[in-house]
C-alpha cells in the first residue's frame, strides 16, 4: 500500500459503521480478512462495489495487458495502491462484502504521516 | 441539597447494573452463544421448513475446531446483510465431485477446495443454493456452528 501507507508499519484508526450501514465509496481504504489466509486482516483500497465495471492491468511486471470484469453481486473489488507488490483482487478475486471489516479514515503513526488519508495516487 | 446527591447516586448505581448487565450479554451473544432463528426447506430434514430456533457457539471458528460434517451459519457471499445454515462438506485440500447432469450418471466434475476456504451444502439438496451454486466459501464469513435446537419443544434437543 505504497505510498499512503509505511512499509515498516502504521497505525490507523478505523471506524467499523460503514461497513455495516453500507455506506462505502470507491477510493475508501478498506480493512478486511484475508479469503485465503482466515486469521490475517488485510488492508487495500475499494476500487469498485457490486456491478461496477473494472479494468485492471493483470500483471504490471510483465507488460499491459488488460481485463475488464464486472463485479459479481455481493462482492467488492480491492486493490493496493502499490500494484507491483500487492496481493489484491487481482489474485483472489473479486471479495465478498461479508468479509470487510471496517474502513480507515486516520493515519496516527509514523508521525509525520499523522492525518486523513489520501486519495488514491494517480 | 444532600437529598439529590443520594438520590442521584443510587439512580446511578442501579443504572451502571443495568449498563454492565446488558454489556454482559452482547458479549455472551457475540462471541460465545447465541440463539437464532433459522427457517426455510434447504436443511429438511434437520431443520423444520417453518422455522427453528437454535443455538449457535461462536468459538469454534475461531480456535480452527470446525470439520467436515457440522452445521455452521454463514454469512451468505450474494447477499451480506442475510445469513445462511448449511453443513460444511469439505475442508480446505479436500476433493469435492459435483454431479453435472442428473439425468446421466456419468458427467462429474471434481475440484479440490482452495485455502481458507470450505465447501457448504445443505441436507436438502434439491432446494439448496450452497457451494454448488457459489462455489467454495471464504472461511472468514463462518459466523458460529450450530449445536442444539431449543425450538419447537418436541425436538429440542442436541444436533449434528
């Protein structure tokens, strides 16, 4: 999650209201557990909500090659914002809603990140 | 004056039993046991089509003490805001065969359940959309297993 989030850690604060009242928007940074490994949580950036289309790079290191889907009924599409080094949507799949558990809105530490998120860098 | 204040402390004394009982119960009901009400034909003959009410222990999942064979609730990946009953066929590594066509006896397909997940079917399979439907659930949505019905009295009792 380069360059929003540190890579030797940082501490967020997350509000788990959203999640439940359904009130996300593509570019929220998202926290959620892994569908692959049950006990990690994960953090990436909603890209898109159920019926959106995406349009993604399946593999930045090896070219440009694009896919588009269209994303299924009950899931979101995440993805992190460092797409070279990321395990997102893009491996997985396309993520079923029930398994987000709350949005981050607030960096506390490394100090100097202190604030509201950002945007997704273009 | 002093009249208030004592008035005022045993109003807030009473209230702070009454806060910490209630604080008691959401966490019994949200992480250790709690009662819900499940209906519909996709679990006959283990669940009565109009609706039982049952215990469900929310432990289980998250020591990692789930297997093939028990009744889980599940939050269903179509639609998040519902929750589903089913029973867990396969774990994770386990091979799944899947009947095509049930009119000819030979078309199956078989798939092995990919990490962190599991595989769901209901007991009665001509009604349910579970796994063969959906594909293979995320471990995460498991919300608790299913260990006792305490509704209707004529079959209460343990289950699984």
């Amino acid at each position: 999650m380069l360059p929003t989030l540190n890579v030797t850690g940082s501490m967020l604060l997350v509000e788990r209201i959203s999640t439940r009242t359904g009130k996300l928007r593509p570019g929220d940074v998202v926290i959620f557990r892994s569908p692959e490994a049950p006990r990690k949580i994960v953090c990436k950036r909603l890209i898109g909500l159920e019926g959106d289309q995406i349009t993604y790079v399946v593999d930045p290191q090896s070219g440009d090659r694009c896919e588009t889907i269209v994303v299924p009924k009950g899931h979101v599409w995440v993805e992190g914002d460092y797409i070279y080094n990321t395990k997102d949507s893009r491996n997985f799949g396309a993520l079923p809603y029930g398994l987000l558990e709350g949005r981050a809105f607030w960096t506390l530490l490394p100090r100097k990140d202190f604030g509201p998120l950002t945007p997704k860098p273009e | 004056m002093r009249q208030w204040r004592s008035i005022a402390k045993e109003a807030i004394d009473r209230a702070s039993i009454i806060v910490k009982f209630l604080c008691l119960l959401h966490v019994t009901d949200a992480y250790v046991v709690s009662s819900n009400h499940v209906l519909g034909p996709s679990m006959l003959p283990t669940l009565n089509i109009t609706g039982d009410v049952v215990l469900v222990e929310h432990l289980s999942h998250r020591i990692g003490k789930l297997g093939s064979g028990d009744l889980v609730l599940v939050r269903s990946p179509l639609d998040p805001n519902r929750t589903l009953t089913k029973r867990i066929v396969a774990m994770e590594g386990d091979r799944v065969t899947l009947s095509l066509d049930p009119t000819r006896s030979f078309s199956s397909r078989s798939l092995v359940v990919p990490k962190g997940h599991v595989w769901i079917q209901g007991d009665n399979l001509y009604v349910s959309r579970d796994s063969r439907h959906f594909g293979p659930l995320p471990y995460g949505l498991i919300e608790g297993k299913v260990f006792m019905r305490v509704w209707p009295p004529n079959s209460f009792g343990l289950l699984g």
